[in-house]
C-alpha cells in the first residue's frame, strides 16, 4: 500500500510507523504552541500560584493592615499552614467534579470565584476600622479563597497531559504549563517590590488594595478567556465511546480504584515522589526568609528582591532541564527514569549540602544561599508526572492525582512544620536533615518506578489512540500538525 493510500485509510492521519517517528525540536515546538487552549492553560496555572506567592511573600503587608499586634510576625506561618492544609481539602472536592463533569467546568468556575473572593477582599474593612471582627472576615475569605483555589495547579497538568501528541513531549509541554507558576511569582514580587518602595508615600493599605486591584484585573482576563476553553480531547473521546454514560461520569470511588493492586502501587510511588515538595518549599521560602533576617538583617524590600532572584533562576533551570531531557529521551535514547533519577539525585541533593554548609559558614554568601534555594526547590515534577500519570485511567485521573498530592502536601508539611521546629530550637541547622530524609524517599519512590511501556505510550495520548480508534476530525485545532 502507497504512503498517499495509507494516509486516507488513516481518516488523514500517518500511519504508526510515522506517528512513532521522532520529530524535530522545532516541530514540537510548534506542535505544543498550537495545542488549542495549551498556553491558556499556563494561565490558569498562573493563577493558582499567584494566589500563593501573593500571600506567603506579602505575609508582613497583611498582617499589618488585618492582623492584630500580637500576631504580625506569625501571618507567614499561617498562611502557608493554610496552603497546605485547606488547600488540599478542595482539591479533593474539585478532582470529583473533574472527572465527573469534565476539566472545563472546574475551571471555569473557579476562575469566576477567585475573581469575586478577590474583590470581596479589596473591600473588607482593616483592623484598625473594625477589630477582630475585620481580622475573623479576612481570615474567613483567605480560607475560601484557599479552598476555592484548590487543585488548579493539578488539573492544568491533567488538561496539558490529555492534550500531548506524544508521550516524549510531555516534558516540554508539562514544564510550559508549570512555569505559569513562576511567571506568577515574578510577577507578583516585581509588582510587591516596587509598591513596597513606594511605603514612604502610601499607606500598608493602599499598597495592599492596589495590589488586589490588579490581581482582579487579571483575573477577569483569565476568567473571560476561559470561556473559549475546549473540554480535554481525550476526556472527550473516552466519554463518548463509553456505552453508559451516566456509569462513566460517576465513575468509581477512590478506594474502587485503588483495588487494582498495579494501580495502588503507582498511587503510593506518586504519594512518595509529592511528599517531598512541601519539605522543600518550606526549606526554600518559610524558613529561609527568617534566616535572611537573623544572618544579614534583610528588610521586606531585600527579601522580595532575593525571592525574585530565586524564582527567575528556577524558571531558567526549570526549562533548561526539561529541553535536556527532551534532547536525551528523543536523540540519546535514555529512559526518561535514568533522567529523572539523575537530575533528582544531583540537583536537590546538591543544593541542601550547599545551604547546609552556607549555614555553617562564618561568612555568609547570599548569592551561594539563593542557588542552594533554586536548586532544592527543583523536584523534576513536570518531567514525572509524564511518567506517572500513564499509569491512572482517563476517568478516575483527576481524582487519584488531587487525592494524593492533598494526602502528601498535608503529611509533607505537617511532618516537616513539627520536626523542623524542634530540631532549629536545639540551636543548630540540622532540621535540614528532614529535608534530605524526604528527598531520599523521593529518590527511592524513582528507582522502584518503572519505566513505560510501548503500548502505553501508543495508546494514551491523542494521536496514536485516535488513529487505533480511526476517528476523523474535520475541525482545524484538532488535526495533528507537522505529521506526527
């Protein structure tokens, strides 16, 4: 049979043999660009990790304008015990809608929220007008906001996930919607830096509602935006081949699920490989902040400053690593597993040496501190969670991805909160060894993962399973561009 007769056999699709085929740096590119909806997506990323950044780094400008006295140095804490415990909550409730209704909803809907929580903050009165009852109103709406907020991050990385024309892309195409995240956090503690230098001129509480306002406004882009947003291909394609529908939406309950022996063991590797992520997060930004303050005397200005560096340079290596892997995965023929277990033996481990000893040392260099910060912060997840998602079933996806970061983000921070607490208050910097004690759970969880196999990189993701299932698209966003 011609290549040409192939071609039309195929509904307008290339034959397996092509669709394996390896395409070009600049071909994939191209391809993740115009994935529909792929770089909306990001946004919505950016969204969630706004909201993050927005609340952990401004802790001081919060405080001061909703807290009581007493309770100003301790927002910092709060807020992040909140992020990692409410947080979680929702995202347990937004995974259910999201296999039972779809990705879209979900996030449409929360965009709507988080836009009106918003604003409702702009306009609670301060401390200073009403009390506690102004503090219980903004503690009230922080959490809300909170839970609202929940799992965004997770189901952009589904919706990017089910969008990927081939397994090996995944870890350019997951690292364009993560790095939403850190272009969040540039963001804000660009936008913060600058309206905290203007202190001198306005008040805590104008810089706070201005800062609000233009989150606001950046929501209701992202908010009307997402109206344009198309369901999950793949979501759409295992929905309307299920013969009973009403079945497929409900779907099955977690601990169904989790029944499947080979299922529950990739669903405790992923809980292994989450947990260390709080650990790290809280290393890199909660405690190191207060180190910035006792070691060199930083003010807030000083701090957003250093955090800035900090995210630009993770933003560099979090891309530079993913287009490494890309080129070995694709060109050198090495398991993305070998990858990932390099990097993440190297990097983060790296890294916590580096700040261990910064810690000890008489002199203390702020720019040898910022990398061991960039470098433990890096946790390859956007190249893992290419590998691990193969593994759950379309329906059942979300809920078993947003079930097992809430479970690793509460027992991570928990376990992290409590031990590193008491092991600073013996007058040393070993809580660090926390951090390294998660990070070999991690390394562990890598090494007994496997890597995937043939079939299921040929069936899973749009243009193979299409092509088995022969389904035409006519519409121009659904065509797999550039032959492969």
């Amino acid at each position: 049979m011609s290549d040409q007769n192939r071609q039309a056999k195929s509904y307008g699709f290339p034959t397996s043999a092509s669709v394996s085929s390896t395409p070009t740096l600049f071909e994939t590119l191209k391809t993740i660009w115009y994935t529909p909806n792929l770089i909306l997506i990001a946004g919505t990323n950016c969204l969630e990790w706004t909201d993050m950044f927005l609340f952990i780094h401004c802790a001081t400008l919060f405080s001061s304008v909703f807290a009581p006295q007493d309770l100003h140095d301790k927002m910092g804490i709060i807020f992040t015990s909140m992020m990692w415990t409410i947080r979680p909550l929702g995202a347990l409730i937004l995974g259910f809608y999201a296999d039972k209704l779809g990705r879209r909803i979900p996030l449409l809907t929360t965009a709507f929220l988080v836009m009106c929580l918003t604003i409702a903050l702009i306009i609670t009165p301060t401390y200073a007008q009403f009390g506690m009852w102004a503090f219980g109103i903004f503690m009230l709406i922080r959490a809300a906001l909170t839970f609202v907020m929940a799992g965004e991050s997770d189901l952009a990385t589904i919706y990017a996930f089910e969008s990927s024309k081939r397994y090996e892309d995944t870890s350019l195409t997951l690292a364009l919607v993560d790095s939403g995240g850190m272009i969040a956090g540039v963001l804000i503690l660009s936008m913060s830096t600058f309206l905290l230098s203007l202190e001198n001129y306005l008040s805590p509480e104008y810089i706070l509602r201005m800062l609000l306002a233009f989150l606001t406004i950046a929501f209701l882009i992202l908010f009307k935006n997402r109206f344009s947003l198309q369901e999950s291909r793949l979501y759409i394609v295992e929905r309307d081949h299920h013969d009973d529908k009403d079945s497929f939406q409900s779907s099955q309950k977690v601990f169904d699920l989790l029944k499947n022996k080979e299922l529950l063991k990739e669903w405790l590797l992923y809980c292994g490989l989450t947990v260390c992520y709080p650990c790290a997060f809280v290393v890199s930004y909660v405690y190191s902040q207060s180190i910035l303050k006792e070691k060199l005397n930083y003010s807030n200005i000083e701090i957003f400053s250093h955090n800035l560096s900090v995210v630009i340079f993770e933003l560099i290596m979090h891309f530079a690593i993913a287009f490494i892997v890309y080129y070995f995965e694709n060109k050198k023929n090495i398991s993305r597993k070998q990858l990932v277990f390099l990097f993440v033996s190297i990097i983060p481990t790296s890294g916590g040496i580096l700040m261990y000893f910064q810690l000890r040392a008489d002199v203390f260099n702020p720019y040898l501190f910022m990398m061991s910060q960039t470098m433990i912060l890096y946790m390859a997840k956007t190249i893992i969670n290419g590998q691990f998602l193969l593994r759950f079933p379309t329906i059942g996806r979300a809920r078993l991805v947003t079930t097992t970061t809430a479970l690793a983000k509460i027992l991570g921070f928990l376990f992290t909160a409590v031990l590193m607490e008491y092991l600073k208050a013996q007058g040393g910097y070993s809580y660090l060894l926390v951090f390294f004690g998660a990070l070999a759970v991690h390394i562990t969880c890598i090494y007994l993962s496997r890597e995937p196999t043939a079939e299921e990189k040929s069936t899973v993701f749009n243009g193979h399973y299409l092509l088995k299932k022969r389904i035409p698209l006519t519409k121009p966003e659904d065509r797999i561009i550039n032959g492969f």
